[in-house]
C-alpha cells in the first residue's frame, strides 16, 4: 500500500487534478491520496493558502474582507468548472470558507489556523466529488475522525505519537482516501496547523502510521536536483538520498520536501520517492536509509539567505566556564532560535534568522551581553547568506573543506564563517547575501560538473 502525496502545484487546475487522478487510479496500491491547496499556476500567481492567510489577516482587522473572499472561491469555481462539477461544490466551499471566517477570533493565530486549513479541507471534499463523478469509490476523510492529533503549536504544530496507532486503521476502509494534508486537530478538537509546506508532514506521518511500504510525493520537478534548479542551469538529477542528507538539505534550502517530513516514514523505513506529476514515468528521486555512494564526497548544495551573525569576542573566553550557556540563556530570553554556533579561542558567533528580532531588541541584546558577559566587544552583522554541503561521503573523504574554500576563493567571494556539522555530513559556509548565488555556482562547479551522479 502506498500513500501518494500531491503538492499545491499539482492541484493548481482542472487539467492538473485530471492528471492526479490518472496517477492515482493506474495503480491499485495508491490508497491513501493526500492534497494540498490549490498552489500557483505560473510563477507570478498566489497560493490558495497565501489568499486564505490575506482574507484571514483582512476579516481580524476589519471584520470582513470582500475581496480577498472571492478570490479564494473563485479558484475554486474554475477548477470545478474545468472538472465538470456542479455548481453545488462551490456554493459548499463558500459556505464553509464563510463560516471558518466568521468563527472565533478570541486567539487570532488559532483562528488563522482554521482558516489556512480550509484550503486543503475543501480541497480534499472537490478531489473527493471528483473522483466519484469519475465512478471511482472514493472517500473524504476529516483528520480528527483519523485521529490525526497534533499539539497545540499554531502555525508550527507537530504529531502526538498516540495518532500513529490510530492512523493505522485507515487501512481496513474500503476505497480511495482522499486526506487533507497541513492540519490535524489539538487535543481540545481545534485545528492546527503544521508549519508551511507542511502537508508534507501529514503524508509521512500517514505513511508512518499505516506502516505503508511506499510514500510518493509528486511536485512539479523531475527530481531532486544537486542545486536548487533556479540557481543553476539543468542541475543534475539525483536518483537517491539518504534520510539525513534530504533532511539538511531540506532544512537549508531545498523547498521540494519539507525538512520535518523524513522523520516519521525514516522511523518507519518507509522509503519516500519524489516524482513529477507532469511525467510520472520519470523515476523521480528516492529517500532511503543507505545509498550507493557514486559520486564524490558531495551530493548537494544548499542555501538560504536572511540571517544576521551576533558576534561577541571576549580575551580569555575558553576558560571561561559557564560562558556559552549564559549567552544562550539572553539569546533564550528574548525568544529567538538559533541555527549555527561557531567559536574560536576568544569569540563565538551565533547565527539565526533576522526576522525573529527587531532593531530595539538587536539592541538590548547587545546591551545585555555586554553587561552580564563583560564582552569586550559585540556586534551584529546582517543580510547573511548559509550554504550548506551535503554528502554521505564525506566522512570518508579528506579536503572536501578545502576544496571548497578554494572554490570559493577562486570566486573571489569572502567567507564569513565555515563550521562543520557534527554529523560529518554537512559544512557550513556563511557569505553575504550579495555573494549567495556565485558562491553556489562556484561550489556546484567544483563538485558536480563532470563527475557522474
Ligand atoms: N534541489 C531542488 N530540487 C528540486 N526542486 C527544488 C530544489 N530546491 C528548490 N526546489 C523547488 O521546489 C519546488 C517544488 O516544491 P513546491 O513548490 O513546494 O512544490 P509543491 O507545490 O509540489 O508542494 C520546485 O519547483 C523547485 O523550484
Ligand atoms: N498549502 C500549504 C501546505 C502545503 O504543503 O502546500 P504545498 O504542497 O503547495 O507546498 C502551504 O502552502 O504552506
């Protein structure tokens, strides 16, 4: 049995969901179909999601929001309309959108959650009336009734381990099961939802619980590529990952597979396969506990930008004891997550997202640091770009580091910091944003071009 996952993309049209369809319904083993939201239909257009969060944002501050409104049923309408539906489908999801935002707004990142939600519960119910107007028995399966439930983290929630045994029920029905992904219900019965992208996560915690023995996820790439293929022209396609090279990769930049999806089909040894909807014949790229290592030490290359660097230097810092718990503790006071944490004899810099702090806070956590840590000098540098290297091989192999730093010298592009994971599958490089798309390029030159994956 598998469980086949489809992304906001693959659902973006009429002709799109038709496609679905024919995947789904040329093999008997795809039982459980999990969906997305609408997504977009050509690069300037907008996710039903990122419509849904606009409306919702538009009704908390004013009451009611028209516009917005209609757009998010009128992307429904036409893909109805291009499927042959009736037009009972759209008044039902204008209905149900209008009751989700006339609901409570006592907690407004809860009734966010509600309503980012609706975009794949209604997407599930028109998938579903699809499929059976097609003649296929096909059922809607609500995630509360499925025992999907999540902690109470809006916007960021995750699995509660008793969801798995219940999820395994949904086995024994009987037909097609059309699931909504990105959302499962607290423990109170509301909804919340996963972090973005995360419908992801839904199809692997319902390949975890129903102990499938594959979980595909289609999207609109052919594979997963080396590099994000809009960085660099026609990347080379991989054919495996590990679990782990997938889950840095995902977490540094690789926006096809969301970085919390590997860990329940991983602790399942559910293998996961990425493949196109637009050509379902192609393989596509598997996620698997071992691979075949076939090329060099490195299989991908990561980035992402937007993060700031908090330096602080201090004489004699290492024999300090207690030093770095007490930086981490202000950094914990002020309620920011931090990516990187490289250190040197006398300084150390944290590394995080700049969008978690705001120039009054940068400022007070200078302040602190200097006056709790007696920093002699602390400083914040911004618009920092993070690339990571991946590779299973390089734990075997010796300079890959130098390698890189070569490639990038060569660049002439001046490295902020390097620090190297201590899983020994990755390296980190941090430049300035400025110099983030040469940087890739010139490491993807150094480790792909003309070495065969
Ligand atoms: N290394 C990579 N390999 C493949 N795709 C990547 C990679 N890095 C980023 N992407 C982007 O991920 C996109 C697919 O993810 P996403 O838009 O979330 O799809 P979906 O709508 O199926 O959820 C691709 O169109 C591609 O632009
Ligand atoms: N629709 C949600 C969840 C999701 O997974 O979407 P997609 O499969 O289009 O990335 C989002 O945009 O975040």
């Amino acid at each position: 049995m598998k469980i086949v996952k489809f992304g906001g993309s693959s659902l973006a049209t009429g002709e799109q969901v038709e496609k679905v369809f024919n995947i789904v319904t040329s093999d008997p083993e795809r039982k459980i179909v999990v969906v997305s939201a609408p997504g977009k239909r050509h690069a300037e257009d907008t996710k039903v999601t990122d419509l849904l969060i606009d409306c919702a944002k538009t009704y908390l501050q004013f009451g009611e929001g028209k516009s917005s409104f209609d757009a998010v049923v009128e992307r429904y309408a036409l893909i109805a309309r291009e499927l042959g539906l009736p037009d009972k489908i759209t008044k039902k999801i204008h209905d149900d959108l209008l009751a989700s935002l006339n609901g409570d707004k006592r907690h407004p990142q809860k009734y966010l959650d509600a309503v980012k939600a609706s975009g794949e519960d209604n997407n599930a119910k028109l998938i579903t009336a699809y499929f059976k107007l097609r003649g296929i028995e096909a059922y809607y399966v609500n995630p509360k009734d499925a025992g999907l439930i999540v902690s109470d983290e809006p916007g960021n929630a995750q699995c509660l381990p008793e969801s798995y045994e219940a999820l395994f029920e949904l086995r024994n029905r009987p037909g097609v099961l059309i699931f909504p992904g990105f959302f499962g219900y607290n423990k109170e019965g509301e909804v919340v939802t996963f972090s973005r992208s995360g419908s992801d996560i839904t199809g692997s915690i319902l390949a975890n619980g129903t102990k499938a023995d594959l979980y595909e996820n289609f999207t609109d790439v052919d594979a997963v590529y080396s590099v994000n293929p809009t960085m660099v022209q026609n990347p080379k396609e991989l054919r495996e990952l590990t679990y782990r090279e997938m889950r840095e990769l995902s977490y540094a930049g690789f926006s096809v597979f969301h970085d919390e999806a590997l860990m329940p089909a991983f602790r399942a040894g559910i293998p996961v396969n990425i493949k196109n909807t637009n050509y379902p014949s192609k393989p596509g790229t598997r996620i698997v506990n071992e691979r075949e290592n076939t090329n060099g030490p490195v299989i991908g290359i990561a980035s992402d930008n937007g993060f700031c660097s908090i330096y602080v230097s201090k004489y004699l810092l290492n024999r300090e004891i207690g030093f770095g718990r007490r930086l981490l503790h202000i950094i914990e006071d002020f309620g920011l997550s931090f990516e990187h944490m490289p250190s040197g004899i006398d300084d150390i810099s944290i590394i995080l997202r700049q969008d978690q702090m705001d120039l009054a806070q940068e400022e007070n956590i200078i302040k602190r640091i200097k006056q709790e840590l007696q920093a002699d000098n602390v400083k914040i540098e911004h618009n920092l770009a993070i690339i990571m290297v991946v590779g299973e091989g390089m734990r075997r192999n010796v300079g890959t580091a130098a390698r890189a730093s070569n490639a990038l010298a060569r660049e002439g592009i001046n490295l902020e910091m390097i620090n190297q994971g201590s899983s020994e599958v990755s390296m980190m490089f941090g430049v300035k944003e400025v110099d983030e798309n040469r940087a890739v390029q010139a490491l993807y030159e150094e480790f792909f071009v003309g070495v065969p994956v």
